[in-house]
C-alpha cells in the first residue's frame, strides 16, 4: 500500500510498472487479487503509469456456499463479497509487520538530491515561488504569535517545521481542487492569493473579515479560494471532504477535494467513516495526514500501535504513500502524483506526510511540560525543510542571499502594515451575528437578537464598547 513510489528513489522506475502498495510480506496484490491491471497512460507531465484499478467482488451464489478452485488452482469458498481461499492452518495475521513501511524522499538533510533519483522538476519560476512563499508563510507566523504574546491577538496557532506541507502541497494542486482543511493550513492560501490583509482582518475579526468576527483567529475560509472554513472540532472534515468529492464526481468536474488531518484526528471517528465512504463510493478524495508526532501533548505512541497512517488506507482499501513532509520537493512530486490518480480514476488516496510539529500546538499550550527544549531544538536545525528546499533552489541558481534579504523585510513590512490597519478597523455590527444562514431571518433568531439587545442596554459595562449595535 504504501511503499508505491517508496520502495525506490526512483519514482519514475515506480511508475512504469504496476503501482504496489505492500511487498509479498505484507500480503496485498498476489495471484487472487481483485486488483486489474489498466493500459498504461501518459500523465500530463510525461510520467508512464499502470494504474490498478479494483473490481469489486459479486458473490453469484444466493444463499449457499460453493467450493471450487481459484485461477491457481488453490481451494476455495464463496461467501457474500466474493470467493476467499481457505485452509486447515490456523493462522492468526501478525499486529505487526517485519518492516516499516518506507519514506518516499528526494532531498537529504542538507537539501542535495539524494543520488539516482528521478521526478519531476518544478520549474524555476514555480520553485522560487515555492520557498517564497514557505518565507512568507515563516514571517506571518513569527509576528502574528507575537502579537498575541503582547495581548494584541486572543489566540493563534503556526506552520513551524510543517511549511513544506503546506506550500509544497498547494503547488502540486489545482485552484479548482476544494480544500477541507484542520487548522495549520494557511499556505495554502496564501499560495492562492489570500492576502496579509485577509489574514489579519480574519484574526482581529474585523468588519472586513471574511467569517464577519464569529470564528476564533486562524479559522480562516474563503469561498472564492476554495478553501472551507476551518472547524475547531477534530476530524469532522473529513466525512464532509468524501461528500464534496462524491458531489465533484457527480458533476464531472476535473477536480478533487482534498483533506487534511494531524496524527491525533486518525483517532476519530470521523476519520474512519470519512475513509470508509470515499473507498465504498469511490470519491476523488485526497486524504493528507499531517503525521508531526504530537496530539498537542499526546505522542504518537500514544496515539496508534500501527506502523503510523499509511497501513490504515489498506483496511479500508485506499492506496496510500508515506512521504518525508519537511522534503518539499518529494511532498511535490507525491502529492502531484496521487492527485493525477484521485482524478483520473476517480478513487481517494491517502498520504501520510512525516514531519514534526516544532512550535508550541497553540499559543493555549507550553509544549516544554511534554516534550524536551533539546528535542525540539535538535528538529528545529536537523531536517529543517525551509534550509533544505533553500538549499537546493541555491543550488539550481534560481535563489540568492540578497534577494532573500530584501523579501524578508518587505514581507515584514506587509505583515506589520496589515495589523495595524485590522487593529483600526471596526468590529462586525451586531446584526452579522444572526445574518448569512438563512434568507429570511426566523422568528426564534429574530428573538434571540431582541433578548441579546435588550441585555446589552442593560449591562452596557460588560460588553465590549467597539462592536458596533
């Protein structure tokens, strides 16, 4: 399952042959598999791939049993789903495997391309965006925290150590593809052209802000980026993203929606009916688990006994990758990849990208009470994706020190200007509080405003003075 364009540094080598998620010791895809091979087909971007497509199993026996010999001549049994081998042995399947299932990478720690590998390359313009924007994305996050540090902000939360996720996923994708997000996903906006601006009006909850100040800060959404807004409670986009992706498909849209969770949203149960429904409907669902090793202050071997996400897609039957998440040029040509197939033959995929949360979950939590100041010191400078994807853009001469330097004040610049403009703007009128839901206002909502009117008239001290009546 996972070890489709994992197995070899060469993805192209991965390509040219029928995709296989497992080896022959984790027992998928052998003789009496369902699986099929399609005719090989030339992706927009020159990769040459056999795709395997399932086929569903139809038991042709009502209300018996049969007993035959499959194509190897090896005994076995109808049952409702389809014919399955059986023997004398009983043989309970192992709770572990012998081997991990291995990480598709293409940069080493100091960002040079690990040798023999094959992919495809971003070009210069795209790649230099790429690290732009990962930039970007770095300085937004350092002032926005600190300016919740000053009391200025009631809440944020930042990309740090999983920027590569973020822009190197929004690169491979269309603007047409439908974003259902968890919460550190911000680069993927900002690729599709959200602004500083859209940014700090949505955090101060402003008038100007697009949620109109009824969300927490980083709840961002915007219905013309394609971008659904962010939902505080665990893993509930993720059965949202298979009905998306079912509606897409229903349309004939050249599009697919595509979902991110962390490591502690696979322990919901939203994750498995989410996962579940797309493979039993067959929607064009990207699943991508931010796997960065900590549910807030629960470790992952806390979290799951199983070698990780990836093994998960097998249960539900989805192919699935591991990819090295703080390797932005392998999350590229991953995510590129697996989205050409959710596409093409209509099926979700799974991706899980490994990568380490290096900030605190939240500005709510000190994540030195769980975690050592020298584990998270150690991820931030070993590994860390923005030096390894600068390395290599350095390296193609498509980046220099001095303009680095340059951008990095004027984004700060963009940024400072934008706080300052939000912290001068006006909150929402009260009445947004009950508008955008329904066409005509209810008479329960209509009374609901009456009461909080009357209430606030009342104790005029206990609440705020800048919100607009």
């Amino acid at each position: 399952m996972g070890s489709w364009l994992a197995r070899s540094r060469n993805i192209q080598y991965l390509l040219k042959r029928n995709i296989c998620f497992f080896d022959k010791t984790h027992s998928l895809l052998h003789a009496n598999s369902s699986y099929k091979t399609l005719p090989p087909y030339e992706t927009p971007h020159g990769f040459c791939a056999s795709v395997l497509s399932f086929r569903r199993s139809e038991s042709t026996m009502a209300g018996k049993q049969a007993q035959a010999d499959d194509d190897d001549g090896n005994q076995s049994i109808e049952f409702p789903g389809g014919r399955v081998g059986f023997t004398t042995e009983m043989d309970f399947i192992s709770e572990v495997t012998d081997k991990r299932v291995p990480c598709y990478r293409l940069l080493d720690d100091d960002g040079f391309l690990i040798s023999g590998t094959t992919f495809e390359q971003p070009d210069r313009e795209t790649a230099a965006r790429m690290y732009e924007s990962m930039l970007s994305l770095q300085i937004m996050d350092t002032i926005f925290y600190e300016a919740q540090r000053q009391g200025r902000l009631s809440f944020y939360l930042t990309s740090t150590g999983e920027e590569a996720i973020n822009i190197a996923t929004a690169a491979a994708l269309s603007p047409d593809d439908i974003i259902l997000p968890q919460y550190r996903e911000p680069g993927i906006l900002l690729w599709r052209g959200f602004s500083m601006e859209e940014f700090a009006s949505q955090c101060f909850g402003t008038k100007d802000g697009r949620g109109k100040g009824r969300q927490m800060p980083v709840h961002y959404g915007s219905n013309s980026h394609n971008f659904f807004t962010v939902s505080s409670p665990i893993a509930t986009q993720l059965p949202q993203a298979a009905g998306v992706a079912y509606s897409l498909k229903m349309d004939g849209k050249e599009a697919c929606a595509v979902a991110f969770t962390g490591d502690g949203g696979t322990s919901e149960g939203d994750f498995h009916a989410g996962m579940n429904f797309a493979a039993v409907m067959e929607a064009p669902v990207l699943f991508i688990c931010r796997n960065n090793g900590w549910a807030i202050s629960t470790p992952i071997s806390q979290q799951f006994r199983s070698d990780g996400v990836v093994v998960k897609g097998q249960a539900y039957g989805i192919r699935s990758i591991r990819v090295d998440g703080n390797d932005a040029l392998a999350v590229y040509s991953a995510i590129r990849a697996a989205r050409e197939m959710v596409v093409r033959e209509q099926k979700p995929v799974l991706v899980e990208a490994l990568t380490y949360r290096v900030g605190h979950h939240s500005t709510s939590d000190d994540s030195t009470k769980y975690r050592s100041v020298s584990e998270i010191e150690q991820w931030r400078s070993t590994g860390n994706p923005m030096t390894r994807f600068r390395n290599w853009v350095l390296a193609n001469g498509w980046w220099t020190d001095e303009h680095e330097t340059e951008l990095r004040g004027t984004i700060r610049k963009q940024v400072l200007k934008a706080i300052q403009v939000a912290e001068k703007t006006h909150k929402p009128p009260l009445e947004d509080l009950f508008s955008d839901v329904y066409d005509k206002t209810p008479s329960n909502l209509q009374e609901q405003e009456k009461s909080l009117r009357e209430t606030i008239n009342k104790y005029k001290q206990d609440f705020p003075a800048d919100v607009p009546l």
